[in-house]
C-alpha cells in the first residue's frame, strides 16, 4: 500500500522548557515533514500562542506549568463552540420572527432581547423557544 504525503504539513506546536529536548523533537518533526510552528516554555502565555499560531497539534511535557492552560484552551473551545450554537439558534429564531411579524433583524433581535430581559431568560434560550413553537405551529 502506498502512503501519499499531505497536501500540507501538519503544523506542531511544543511547549517544553528543555532547549535540549526541543531541538530533538524538531529534528524528529522535520524527518516525518511536520512543521514546527512554535516553541514555548510551560510558564509561557500558552493561550495567546496557540491564538496566534493556530497548530493543528500541541505537545506538551507533562511536567509543564502550563498545562493547566491547556485545560483552559479545552473550556475556552467549549464556551466558543456554545456561543456560535446559541448564534445560530438566535439567528434563525430572528429569521422566524422578521417573517412572522415582518420586522426587520434589528426588531427582531430587539424583540427577543426584550422577551428574554422581561422573563430573566438568556436570549438563545428565548430563541430555541421560538424555533421549536414556529415548528409546532407549521404542523
């Protein structure tokens, strides 16, 4: 069987603080065609370099201070991939609303903002509620 290289190289970023260690992993990286993007050290801003460097892969030593980053990098992601949910749930239920009441998407996103200030709700709450009454409603 025949192993085609990718199209690109896998970007890596390390976070170590043995310059002795690192140098032998980039070395290693470079034989297997990976691109070393960043070197950082454990007490490093790890969260600003992953931002910056955006590596498809971070290895990290596991003695490194700055793991506990990296499970704020994991909560982070979380809380990004939650706010572009509730983004789109909020923009269809806007989408819903122009339609029904033939507002525009400023109204509408006000609409909802009052409904969801008014019931001490969040506004992707009082949007999934609105999707799935439009649902209910179109049978």
């Amino acid at each position: 069987m025949s192993h085609s290289k990718p199209n690109k190289p896998l970007r890596v970023m390390l976070v170590d603080d043995k310059s002795d260690r690192r140098e032998m992993i980039d070395f290693a990286l470079q034989d297997i065609e990976c691109a070393l993007v960043a070197c950082v050290s454990g007490d490093g801003d790890l969260l600003s370099a992953v931002q910056q460097c955006n590596p498809d892969v971070i290895l990290i030593d596991i003695e490194a201070p700055g793991r506990d980053t990296l499970e704020s990098l994991e909560s982070e992601l979380k809380k990004a991939h939650q706010q572009l949910n509730d983004r789109k749930v909020i923009d269809k239920a806007k989408g819903i609303i122009m339609k029904q009441r033939g507002l525009n998407e400023e109204q509408a996103y006000q609409a909802m903002r009052k409904l969801a200030m008014d019931t001490n709700r969040k506004i992707a709450e009082v949007a999934q509620n609105i999707i799935e009454a439009a649902s209910i409603l179109s049978g």
